[in-house]
C-alpha cells in the first residue's frame, strides 16, 4: 500500500488505508478492518466518532508506543 492512498472496495465504497507504525514496525491496513471489531482497542480508537482526536503523521500512519 502506498502513504495517503485510497481505494474502492467491490460495493464501490472507498476504503482507508492505515499505517500503524508500532515500535518501528509498520503495519498496513484499513480503517473498516478495524472498526469491524468495535470493542477492541484499535477498533475504538478508529472509530469515525473519535477520528478528530487522532493525529496521524506522514498523512495517514499512526505511532503506537508499544511501552
């Protein structure tokens, strides 16, 4: 997945790409993909009513402290 890019799933809906930077470690996935389980910690944090409260950097990833 390329930084800030976006792409249409099957029903035509655009999906979010994410990069959550954990340790160093990058990971690449969609905001759906972690909304779909609302009562996890990354599900609650990505959900669209808590989104103003997120600060990503390099457009679209998010550092994640692992201490």
């Amino acid at each position: 997945m390329k930084d800030n890019q976006n792409t249409n799933n099957r029903n035509g809906e655009t999906l979010e790409q994410i990069v959550l930077n954990v340790g160093g470690i990058r990971y690449e996935t969609y905001r759906s993909t972690l909304t779909s389980y609302p009562n996890t910690l990354l599900g609650t944090m990505f959900a669209e009513r808590n989104k103003a409260l997120l600060h990503p950097i390099n457009g679209n990833e998010y550092f994640i402290d692992r201490n």
